[in-house]
C-alpha cells in the first residue's frame, strides 16, 4: 500500500491530489497539520508501507529528530519516501532526510501543487493543460498572487475547520482531472456571504507594540479564511504583524514585510517569512477562563509572543 500524508490546507489537498492523476490512485490519504506530523508518520510506519509520498509539510526544530529517524526505518524495511515541499528547510534538516535515502523536492519558486507538477514524471498519459491550470489557480491562492480566475475560490474552498471528507472529496475530484464543478462553485458562493458579513464585525484585538513592531492579535474565525482575516486586522490596527489565534492553541503569523517564521520556529513551528504558524500549550485554566472572556485567550498569547519580537 502507498500512503500519501500532505497538508490539510488546498494547496495540500491539490498536491496530493495531482500526484495521484499523474501516477495513479492506489493510494491511502492521510490529511495533517504540520505539528502533528510526527504522530502521522509513526502511524504510516506502523502500516508497513511500500511507498509514503510527503506534501506540503516542513519540518522544525522539534520534529526533524523524529521525522528522519521514522524515514529511516521505513527505508530499511525497504519503503521509497518521496517528499514535496516549498517551504524553509535548513541545509542540516536536508541532508538528513537525504542521508536517508528519501527523495527530496523543495522549491520555493511555486506552492506544493507547483513542486508535483515539476518534479513528477507522469506514469500515464495526463491532460498537462489540466496541470497548468490546477497549478496556476492553486498556487495563486496559497502565494497571494491571485493571478488566476480560480484563485480566490481555492482560497476559500477549503478551511481549517473543514473535515477530513470534505477534503477526500476534493481530493478525488481532482484526481479525477475535474478542476471545477457546480458542487464546489456552491460551497464557495456560501463561504463568501458568510465571510462578507463576518468581515462587517470589527474583530476583538489586543495590541502589542515593542522594538518598533506593532503586532495585531485576534481570534480565529470559523468563516474567514486565516490570511483574509489577518490582512484586515493588519488593515484596521496599522499592524507589522497579525496573528490568529485559535483556542486550542493554534496560531497563525501573517506580515507584509517582517520574518514571522523566526517567530514561529521559536514557538517550535515553521512556514514562510510572510506566513507561518505554529502551536502553544494553552492552559485549562486560560481556556475555561476564555470561554467567558475571549480577551484573557488574547492576553496570554500576547505574553508569549512578546518575548520573541
């Protein structure tokens, strides 16, 4: 059996998604955040595997132990591991992951959807303006670029919150070589009026002004996309930096110009320099105390991510 574990957001999905229109679909889909990776690859190990494709999933200082020594095994029960990032890797996390044996594709110039399409050779004969365009639309909403029609809907077609069915659907769908369909176009005409009138709401924001950098922090939005929100945060508050913050301790940094993935590889996460995320313990206390009071949530992220601006 072959296992594909990639990211629970579009790009994850559509990387997945693509691989298995250009190889084939004898494949079992593990969706996953990045600070749950390592709980992901045991289990796959476990399974005994002939073959784990990765997608849209970097590593940090807190999983790269386990993730090459996991690699490791599967290679010597004589798994193949290919992996397909764009995301930050150090040199040292490389040549580990490749010292394994695995086969690694990282490229910053386009999203993971991109990285497929250029580094996979097709294995059956493949509709390649169905490739351009899925690439296209995709990477136009995961980059911010919003250089294709379907940009905007990528971006809003699939969210955190989202189940991991929803997400096999699109998955095989796209599989399938059917970018769009009427079922999609409904689900995202429903997200916009749901986020259009949650934007009309001036979101609760605490303010954090230190070194010179004026950091936004407000609470996730169960219809709003996090990089929507967080622009109109930064918007509203003439914000360097904002950050969404889920109760379960789940943050993501957004910046139009500082490196808010130093911020997040503190915090033991990861991503790019103008969107990261990362996860903090919260306490039971905070979280009971947050269901009266959404501020006191707020008030202790504040306290944590002050002490690495």
């Amino acid at each position: 059996m072959s296992y594909l574990i990639t990211h629970t957001d579009a790009d994850g999905v559509a990387a997945a998604a693509l691989y298995t229109y250009l190889v084939g679909d004898n494949h079992k889909v593990v969706f996953v955040e990045p600070y749950n990776l390592k709980k992901a690859l045991y289990r796959v190990y476990k399974k005994r595997p002939k073959h784990v494709a990765i997608f849209d999933l970097g590593l940090n200082a807190d999983t790269i132990d386990f993730a090459a020594g996991v690699v490791e095994l599967l290679r010597g029960k004589g798994a193949e591991i290919t992996w397909f990032d764009h995301h930050v890797w150090e040199d040292d996390w490389i040549k580990r992951v490749v010292g394994t044996g695995a086969k690694l594709f990282i490229d910053r110039s386009t999203c993971a959807t991109g990285v497929v399409a250029k580094y996979v050779t097709p294995t059956r004969p493949v509709d390649q303006a169905f490739v351009k365009e899925l690439v296209d639309a995709v990477c136009g909403a995961d980059l911010w670029r919003f250089d294709h029609r379907l940009s905007p809907f990528f971006m809003r077609l699939i969210r955190r919150g989202d189940t991991d069915e929803w997400r096999l659907h699109i998955y095989e769908t796209l599989s399938r070589g059917v970018i769009w369909t009427e079922e999609l176009e409904d689900k995202v005409v429903k997200r916009f009026e749901e986020e259009v009138e949650e934007l009309s709401k001036k979101p609760l924001t605490r303010i954090l002004e230190k070194n010179g950098v004026r950091v936004a922090i407000t609470l996730k939005s169960q219809k709003v996309e996090n990089s929507i929100l967080a622009s109109r945060v930064m918007s509203i508050a003439g914000a360097d930096i904002a950050i969404v913050v889920d109760r379960s301790g789940k943050i993501s940094l957004r910046s139009r110009g500082f490196d808010v993935r130093k911020i997040a590889v503190a915090l033991g996460g990861g991503g790019h320099k103008t969107a990261a995320g990362a996860k903090i313990d919260i306490p039971i206390h905070i979280k009971i105390l947050g269901m009266l009071d959404n501020d006191i949530i707020l008030k202790y992220v504040e306290n944590i991510i002050e002490k690495h601006i």
